[in-house]
C-alpha cells in the first residue's frame, strides 16, 4: 500500500457544491483535493497538467463543454485520470453518453459520503462504481436489449421532450427529418406508445429521459 495520496480534481460549475464535496473528501485518508474546475473546459486543461489521478465531474456546465464531452477529452489522453460522474441525474440520456465517453464511475450527489470515499479509491484502482440505481438500469437494458432504447433513440426523445420539431431534432443531431422519424417509430414500438405526447410520458416514467 502506497502512502501518495489520491489526488482530486472537482469540476462542478457551483462553488457550494465543490466546498461541500472538498469539506467531505479532505477528511478521508488517503485522498487529497489538488485543483477545482468551474467549466469543462477548465477540468480539460487541469487535468492535462499529469498530476491528477481522478476528476470529479459534474454533467451539466452553465455553457460550452458539458461533462461527458470533458470525459471523452480527458479520457482520449494518454495516461489520462480517471473520471468519476457526480451529478444529480440519474437518467439513461445522462449515463450513457457519460460511460461510453469513458467514465469509470457514475455517482449521485445524494450519496452518503463514504460511497463517495469509496467510490473514489474504486476509480482510482481502474475498477468501476455505479450508483445502484444505474447499475440497475444497465444491468436491465443488458438482459432486455430488444425493449430498451439505443443511445440515438434516447437522444432523439430528450429532444421532443424538450419541444423541438422533428425538423429541429434532425437540426440539432445533423439526421434528416426522415431518419428522426424512424428513430421515434422505434421507440413508439419499444414503449407500445403512438404518439410523442405518450412516448414522453413513457420514458420518463421509466426513467430513460429527464423532463
């Protein structure tokens, strides 16, 4: 066993947030807060410096970068930190995009600080840490891969959720109108919906998209 310290980078856009993750992680043994980021692109370039072993990241900035595109920059590096997830949402529109940019962890910020604690020397190790409601729901769509919806389908919904036309959704993902409109056939089939409204309605309740 090594006495060097894991040592954190927080990246969280709320200075209340990174006090209150500071305040619970200095106390631990073994783990050092070294640097915070208010912005993505801020953790990017921090944790480019080498001396980082794992970043907390926050999923949503207030612009620009959001966390799981700083997880994919941080991660394509070599040696690169390890990324541990801490956010408030726990959606399939949230985690996928996070793990498949290469996560090692994905945690939410209403657990108890010694999950935080370990999931941190969990990351630090190269192992995984899961909130237990998102292993739930991967371990789910691994058993039932024909009912769940891929991470493009996911994408698209989150979008009609949020308003947008299906003009605005090929728009925004850079699909023709008409492939957005296959993508939510599909999903109509997966949820047993026939309209966006219900299709809506349906993947949130099943937690696959936030509101």
């Amino acid at each position: 066993m090594t006495d060097t310290p894991i040592r954190l980078l927080l990246a969280d856009d709320h200075p209340v947030v990174r006090a209150g993750l500071c305040a619970v992680l200095e106390t631990e043994p073994g783990i050092e807060v070294a640097a915070e980021a208010a912005t993505a692109e801020e953790a990017v370039a921090r944790a480019a410096a080498g001396d980082i072993d794992v970043v907390l990241m926050d999923l949503q900035f207030g612009g620009g970068m959001n966390g799981a595109e700083a997880t994919a920059a941080i991660a394509a590096r070599p040696e690169a930190p390890r990324v541990l997830i801490v956010t408030t949402y726990d959606s399939d529109a949230d985690t996928l995009p996070a793990i498949e940019a290469g996560a090692t962890g994905y945690l939410l910020k209403d657990a108890p600080p010694e999950d935080l604690a370990e999931a941190v020397r969990t990351a630090a190790a190269g192992r995984t840490a899961l909130a237990p409601a998102v292993a739930d729901r991967l371990m789910n769509r691994l058993r039932t891969p024909g009912t769940t919806l891929t991470r493009r389908e996911t994408e698209v919904l989150a979008l009609v959720a949020g308003g947008l036309s299906n003009q605005a959704v090929g728009h925004r993902l850079h699909l023709t109108e008409g492939t957005v409109k296959s993508h939510l056939a599909r999903v109509y089939a997966k949820l047993g919906v026939d309209s966006r409204t219900a299709a809506v309605a349906a993947a949130t309740s099943l937690g696959l998209i936030r509101r």
